[in-house]
C-alpha cells in the first residue's frame, strides 16, 4: 500500500507542476490583460536540447510585457506578484480539512501547486525595478522584455 500511495503522490506532483507552471505565467497574462497592457506568451522557448533539458533548465512558458512606458508602475508590479494568489484555493482546502498526511495524493499536489504560486526571483526584480523598466521604455521607445516565469 506504501508504494501505491509513494507512486500516486509522486504522479500528482508532477502534475500539479506542470499545470502550476503553466498557470502561473497565466497570472502574470491576466493581470496585464485587464490593465491593458500588450504582452506576448512563448510556451517551452528555447527547446533544442534532450528531455532532461527539456524538463529542468528551461522555463515552459514566458510571459513577455510589451508596455508603451505611460503604464504606472504598480501595474507591473501587481503582475509580477499576481501568481501568489494561486495559494488561495490551496490554503482553503487546507482549512476545510482536506489537505492532511492521510492523503498523501493531495497533500502532495497541493505542495506542488503551492511551489509555483511562489513568485519567482525574476518576478521580484519586475517588483523592484518597474519604474526604471518603464523610464527606459518611455526613454528609447523599445519594448521591454521581461522573463517572468
């Protein structure tokens, strides 16, 4: 039985990172999306290597804000901070009591889901240097390309 639930577990991490990837550079999407602001996404950029490769030394999808620079700053700082709200669904189950080490499957999936609602250090930056992305843009009239995965 403790391999049944080892291999399950397991399989539901995987998962839930994969789909927790995924949907964290949807966060960032959404939040510009509202604001108005042009992005564009790249699902597994740069893929030219063998599948570990594949898998562990690249991101799987980017999100690429193209703001024109008249944008406040808080607005890119909301998106680079907006997967953190990926935690919600996962904190609420832990509350109603469904996330225990009873069930490893979920506790397991909720461990992963919760690792990508972490913003990433490239995320930090946006928070950090916004206004001086902003002024460069407004500055050379070029787009900014940011890698916030």
């Amino acid at each position: 039985m403790i391999g049944s639930n080892l291999v399950g577990a397991g399989c539901a991490l995987a998962l839930a990172l994969a789909v927790g990837l995924v949907a964290h550079e949807w966060a960032h999407a959404t939040v510009l999306r509202l604001a108005g602001v042009d992005y564009a996404i790249s699902y597994l950029p740069g893929r030219s290597d063998g599948l570990v490769a594949l898998m562990a030394t690249h991101p799987w999808a980017v999100v690429f804000p193209q703001p024109t620079g008249d944008e406040p700053a808080w607005i890119l700082r909301l998106a680079a901070l907006a997967p953190a709200v990926l935690a919600i669904p996962v904190f609420g189950l832990g509350l109603a009591g469904y996330v225990t080490t009873d069930t490893p499957v979920v506790a397991a999936a909720a461990i992963g889901w919760l690792a990508c609602a972490l913003p990433s250090p490239q995320d930090f930056s946006v928070v950090f240097y916004a206004g001086r992305l902003l002024e460069r843009t407004r500055d050379s009239n070029t787009e900014i390309l940011s890698r916030a995965d």
